[in-house]
C-alpha cells in the first residue's frame, strides 16, 4: 500500500488543484440554488474535457518534457499566447482561492480576519514550497486528499441519513440570464480550468526525476485516480448543497469571511453542531490545496514558459514568480476582499472562455508529429476530443453573444 501511494503523484496534485473553488463554492452553490438539477452539467464537461486533461501527462511520459517544451515546437507566438494568458489570469485566480482559503480559517480558528490569513496561508504555503520543494509538495498533498476525501464522504452520509424530504434527481437547464451565468461559471472551473493539464504536465516531469521509476502506467494510473476522485468529490459537494441549502431561503455573502461562516454554519445547524469540525476541515484541506498547489504551479509555469522564450535558464525564476504573484495576489486581495463571489465569477469564466485554445492546442500537439506515434490517441479518444472542442467554442460563443 505505501509502495503504491510513492507511485501516486501529480494525479493528486492535479485533484488537489481541482478540488477547490469549482467543488466547495461553485458545486455546493448549485446544489443549493438548483439542488441535483444540475448534474448533468457537472458529468458533461468531465466527460469533454477529460481528453484535454490527460494530454498533459500522456505528452509528458511520450517525451520527457512538459507541455510548454511542446507548445514551443508548434511555435512561438503559442507559447507567448499561453504566457499571456497566464500572466492575465494567475492573479485573479490566486486571490479568489487564497481568500476563500483565508475566510475558512477564521472560522475554524475562531481568530484573525481575512487579511491575516491570507498572509499566514500565503507564507505557509511558500515554505513549504521553497524549502521542501517538489518531494514536499507530492508527500503533502497525499494527506490532504486522503483527509478531504474522508471528511467529504462523513458530510455526505451523514446528510443523507438526515434528510427527510423527496429526493429529486430531475435536470434542469436555467431559463433566466443570473442562472446561465453561473452555468458557465460553474463548468468553468469543473473539474478545473484546462491550464492544469500544462501545471499537470509538469509535476509530471518533476516526479519522473524525483522517482525513476515513475512508468507511463503509473502516470496514466495516476492521473485517472485524481481525475475520478474530482468527479465523485464534485457530485459530493452538490449534494451537500441539495441535501442542506437548497430551499433553505439561504443568500450568501459576497464578503469571503462571512460567505465562509455562512456555509459551514448552515452545513452544521443541518447536519447538528457534533459535526463541525469534520465539516470545517473539509471546507480548509479542500481549498489549501488548491492555495498550495496553485502558488507552486503558475510560478513554475511562467519560469518554464519565460526560460523556452529567452532561450535561458533563470536559477531564481521560480522564486522571483512566487513572489510576483504573491505580491499581485495582496494587492488584488484589498481590492476585491468585500467582493468574493463577484472575483470567483471573475476567474471562473475566464477559465471557461479560454478553455477552447488549450483544448485545441493541446489536441494538435498529441496527435501530431511530436508526439511519437504509440502515444497518440485513439480513435475514441480523437472523437471525445472533436466533440469536445466542438462544445468548448460553442458554449463560449453563445455566453459572449448573448450575455
């Protein structure tokens, strides 16, 4: 079992990623305002983006170097439109998971404000990072994960042994423009936004020095895992907001702080004050591991992404990008700090608009002549793929056109 645990990596950290604003706001809001009505959005654009996703580690363990390395053969002016998109999102992203993170601690601590616990959760994280560097990530975030699943799971079951109202697993799809915007928010960043599969990538590469015995299968094995635990942790999270918001009359708080109060209140005036704390560390481990993994991820990103472009390797590029976006993250921070969910909608369909150049890349790169022939995707995969791409842009077409 620890042996098999060792061979598990970057899948996790891909959960850890995913498993963030897109499950604890995002899939428990829809459970709330739509209660089980929209699954069928949740399992849809798994299912579509699934592809784009294991790209990342299959090109890694095809070549021994990252999506970047690839995007770079395609040519420049791709690499440079990823930099750029990731130099306009990273930012906001970061801010909305930290402060998320931030307003749960003070509820689970009982003291500080938002603000402080950006800064202790920020500083904590970059720790762990600068000086316990990749084998500290992957040792960590296999805890994280193992806890976050355990206590969801409790969540759940016990939500469903205290619920005594009709179930209703009819679908839906919203007729007003609020309830479409949060649709497209909300596929936006479920699983995660498709950037990951480059982050993935990358961690990917990482593990493969760190353990040389990390296969092709491992990986793949690897990633399906994390891939399937951000499903089913999703439908956890919607269910929770079914099973102890929705028709509740509840209206959350656009203040991080009070949002956070908000949601692990109501989930324990429901589910009875005795499980408070294993709701309160669901709520923390599922977004400190989005912080952590988020703050590891785009620094390396654009350290990799700057290094291909220049044509140099910058020893101190990764720190000089942490503290970039640390930086960029506070000062975002005492912008939007009043204005949660307004930031979270912000990033989330940001993430959904830019899916379909990552999708397309992604797909190009794999099935091409970079990738050696055996590594490339079947015809099942080519399909899911094509329809894939086909619902990426017309889903964000038909946002940009008509909201």
């Amino acid at each position: 079992m620890i042996n098999q645990l060792k061979k598990l990596g970057p899948g996790l950290l891909f959960a850890g990623a995913a498993i963030g604003v897109s499950h604890l706001v995002q899939s428990t809001r829809a459970g709330a305002d739509f209660g089980f009505g929209l699954i069928w959005a949740l399992l849809l654009v798994n299912l579509f983006k699934y592809p784009f996703f294991q790209f990342g580690p299959r090109y890694a363990m095809a070549t021994g170097e990252s999506l970047l390395d690839g995007y770079k053969k395609l040519g420049r002016p791709t690499l440079i439109a990823y930099a750029l998109l990731t130099l306009g999102t990273m930012f906001t992203i970061q801010t909305a998971v930290t402060i998320v993170t931030a307003g749960i601690a003070v509820n689970l601590f009982g003291f500080g404000n938002p603000v402080l616990w950006s800064v202790i959760i920020t500083c904590i994280c970059m720790a762990i990072l600068l000086i316990g560097k990749y084998k500290l990530l992957d040792s960590a975030i296999k805890v994280i994960i193992i806890t976050l699943t355990i206590s969801t799971i409790i969540a759940v079951a016990a939500a469903l042994i205290k619920n005594d109202s009709p179930i209703s697993v009819t679908q839906i799809f919203p007729a007003e423009e609020a309830g479409i915007i949060f649709l497209i928010a909300f596929m936006g960043w479920m699983p995660a936004p498709l950037d990951i599969s480059i982050w993935h990538s990358l961690w990917a590469v990482e593990k493969k020095k760190d353990q040389s015995d990390f296969s092709p299968k491992n990986a793949l094995f690897d990633f399906n895992l994390g891939y399937i635990a951000t499903v089913i942790l999703g439908i956890g999270f919607v269910s929770l907001g079914a099973l102890v918001m929705y028709g509740s009359g509840e209206t959350f708080s656009d203040k991080g702080g009070v949002f956070a109060g908000q949601l692990i209140n109501l989930y324990t005036e429901n589910l009875g004050s005795g499980l408070y704390i294993v709701i309160a560390i669901a709520a923390f481990t599922t977004m400190f591991s989005t912080t952590l993994t988020t703050l590891d991820a785009s620094p390396r990103a654009m350290n990799k992404a700057i290094s291909l472009l220049s044509n140099k390797s910058f020893k101190k590029g990764y720190l000089f990008w942490i503290v970039v976006l640390a930086g960029g993250t506070s000062v975002i921070l005492s912008l939007f700090l009043s204005d949660l969910l307004v930031l979270v909608k912000i990033a989330t369909v940001l993430s959904f608009i830019t899916a379909p150049f990552y999708a397309i890349v992604n797909f190009i790169l794999i099935s091409g002549k970079h990738t050696p022939k055996e590594w490339r995707p079947s015809l099942l995969i080519k399909v899911l793929s094509y329809s894939g791409i086909a619902f990426l842009i017309g889903f964000s077409i038909w946002y940009t056109t008509t909201i």
